[in-house]
C-alpha cells in the first residue's frame, strides 16, 4: 500500500511539472512527455518502496527475539 502511495506522488509531480511548464511555453509536449517519464519513474520508485518494506528474499530477514 505504501509503494502505491509514493508511486501516485511521484506521477502526481511529473504531470504538474509537465502542467507548469506547458503554462510557460503554451505547448502540450511537456505534460505527454512529463507524465510517460512520471508512469516509468513512479513504478521504478513503488517498486523500491515496495521492496524495502516486504524485506529481502534471501531468508536473512531479522527476527524477532
């Protein structure tokens, strides 16, 4: 749940980044450009997120005593 969380985050801040910019420049480039790099970059940041969270797959995860 968490990495789902930081991974809209992360794509809610590509595309008003995109938005800004498209407000600069009065072109629609920078929001398709901006939210296909938010898509890749909030997976790539929800699956780290993810991955942390839930622990290695090593069978080293610490123990409680």
């Amino acid at each position: 749940m968490v990495g789902v969380v930081v991974a809209a985050l992360v794509l809610a801040g590509f595309i008003g980044l995109g938005l800004l910019l498209t407000s600069r420049v009065d072109n629609a480039v920078p929001v398709v450009v901006l939210a296909v790099a938010g898509a890749y970059a909030a997976w790539l940041v929800g699956v780290i997120v993810f991955g942390a969270i839930r622990g290695g797959s090593d069978g080293h995860e610490a123990r409680e005593r």
